[in-house]
C-alpha cells in the first residue's frame, strides 16, 4: 500500500528566533510579496515589531483574521487571492493559524507558522480547525514550510494559555488506544510509528511536568518541541488519528452542550482522565499530572455544569461516527457517563 508523506522543511525553535524569520525567508529562496496573517492583539504585541526590526527589505501586507470561522477564512483567501503573495506568515494563537492554514490551500501557497501561545498542537499540523465547517473537527490542508517557535514569546502569553497545551499532548495517551482499536476491530490503517511519537509527547509532558508548570522559556520549549512532534505524528499519519480519539470526541461534544466552555488544551485533558479509565490504564497519573499542571480535573475547574459533561459523553460517540473509539457505536448510556465522572472525580465530593 502506498503512503505518502508531507512534512515541513525546517523547525527554528529557541529565545528570540523570531527575529531570524527574515533570515528564514531568504533560506527557503522566498522573493516577493509577503503577507501576515494575523489578530488585531498580534499584530501591535507581536507583528508591527517583526516586520519594522526582521521584514524591513520585504514588502508585507497584514490581514487580520477576527475569528476563527470559515466565513473569515474564505474573506482572507479572497484577499490573498488578489494580494498574490509568494509566502504567507501565520503570526498568533491557534486562531490565525487555523485561518492562515485554510486560506493557504485556497490560494496555493506556502505558509510559516509562528505560533504565539503553545496551546495546542495545530501549531504545526496539516489540519485547520474552523468553527462554521459541516462538521465541528478539522479539514486537512498542508503543513507549514516551516515553524518558528520562539520561547521568549511563548513565557510572555498567559499562563493558563500556555499550559493548556500540556492537556493536548497528555491527549496522545487515550488516542493512540483508541486508533489501536480502530486498526484491530476496523481493520483501519494504523500506523506503529506516528503513533509512537505521538505517545512519547505525551510522556514526555509526564516526565517533565514540574519543568513545565514552571511556564519558564526552558519549560515551554520542552513542551513547545512535544507539539510539533505530535504535529510530525500528524503528517506522518496523514490524519489527526495518532492525536485525537475518544477524548477529543468528548471534547467536541462539550462544544457543541456548552458553547466552547474552556480551552481545547483544558477539556481534551480532562476528557483523557476520563477516556483513561474506561481504556483501563492508569488514570490517576494523568490526574495527578494534570493536577501539577494546574490543568482542570473537574467539571467546576473546567467552568461547566456536570449535566453538561455528562451529556458531552452520550453523545461524543456521534459527534465522527468514522472515528471508531472505545465508545464504540452505541456510545455511553447517562448511566454509565454518570458513574465514569463519579468514579473519576469529575464530579461529586472531590468535583
Ligand atoms: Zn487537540
């Protein structure tokens, strides 16, 4: 069976790097027109900076990308499509990147991904995540060309922000387990080696986590490098699979019963305590984990109400019928959700 894979070609992470994008630039042989994309917030913080001190030979045009929908994302495709730039720049949270991604495929050209906040692992996957879309998951695109994870940048943003990705990489743990399901009773194709650098991000963040929870440069590089190896499981995969299984699911449901309560990073985590228990494994160090990170572990930390996760958990199993998990087709009944989220202190004396 053939399997093609599509990776970026460089990765400049450290304190400072951001500065080097010009540099960069010139590297992958880029001429022409430049465009950020960007937020209003990114863009005084962030970008005005870069493009007077590290884009001042290049003629950049800015684009800002309000939210994260395709309505806004097909608006910046539209515009790059007139403004005809020969390379994008992706400058921000996981919102403009999402945008930048999407509107990248449109037009057809390459982008750089200069995450601001380690959040998730989007910052340097092939998958857009755009609210609006039939579905509420992702859609593929194409990795960046390159990423520029600058560690100065990432210990400026909010500390709740850039621990959230912490939750993300912990996710690996129930996802790969579930994608091993899928491969065995499915017959899907699962591949052995993205899914193992998709667990060792995962355990990584284990390991590290007091570094971590520390929020310093050197912390957040440790957790900067798990996202983008579990961005490269991603393109290894050809599909969110090794980073993403029944507690994203969890995760998405809770989007649609709660409006997008809490940060992806943060309901991901905890839907991993929970998906953990059901696999059989051993919950209670990702709790504790979680805990050191001062990542939520309960409904009330997570700011929903506890009908609501347990509502997220009956119907988590039809939020992507193609993805089999240990939900299994017929998904959680309220009972069972509700003795899950007892048992692992979701809700209850401990909640
Ligand atoms: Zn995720």
């Amino acid at each position: 069976m053939k399997h093609s894979i599509d990776l970026f070609k460089k990765v400049v992470i450290g304190y400072g790097v951001r500065w080097e994008l010009g540099n960069l630039i010139r590297e992958l042989g880029v001429r022409g027109k430049l465009a950020v994309v960007t937020g209003p917030r990114v863009r005084r913080l962030v970008v005005e900076q870069l493009i007077e001190r590290a884009l001042r030979e290049f003629d950049v045009d800015v684009f800002e990308a309000e939210e994260p929908t395709v309505e806004v994302a097909e608006g910046v495709a539209d515009l790059l499509g007139s403004a005809r730039p020969s390379l994008i720049v992706a400058v921000g949270g996981g919102k403009s990147i999402d945008v930048a991604k999407y509107a990248s495929m449109k037009v057809g050209v390459h982008y750089i991904s200069l995450p601001t906040v380690t959040s998730h692992d989007g910052i340097a996957s092939p998958f857009a995540s755009l609210k609006g879309m039939e579905t509420v998951y992702s859609v593929k695109t194409s990795p960046p060309i390159a990423v520029l994870a600058d560690t100065e940048v990432f210990a400026s943003a909010p500390r709740r922000l850039a621990l959230a990705g912490a939750g993300d990489l912990i996710s690996k743990i129930t996802a790969v387990r579930d994608w091993r399901l899928a491969h065995r009773l499915k017959g899907e194709y699962y591949g052995d080696y993205a899914a193992s650098l998709a667990l060792m991000s995962a355990k990584h963040v284990l390991a590290f986590s007091k570094a971590i929870a520390r929020g310093t440069p050197d912390g957040l590089r440790i957790l900067a490098e798990g996202l983008i190896s579990s961005s490269t499981a991603i393109c290894i995969a050809g599909s969110t699979r090794p980073a993403s299984g029944s507690e994203h699911l969890f995760s998405h449901a809770l989007d649609v019963v709660a409006n997008y309560p809490a940060l992806h990073g943060e309901q991901v985590g905890l839907g991993t305590v929970i998906m953990g228990y059901i696999h059989g494994i051993n919950w209670r160090k990702i709790r504790r984990t979680l805990k050191k990170l001062r990542l939520p572990t309960t409904a009330r930390e997570l700011g929903v109400k506890e009908d609501h996760v347990i509502e997220a958990l009956t119907i988590a199993h039809r939020i992507r019928p193609d993805r089999y998990t240990i939900l299994g087709e017929s998904g959680l009944t309220r009972d069972a959700a509700e003795e899950v989220v007892l048992k692992t202190g979701v809700v209850g004396d401990d909640g």
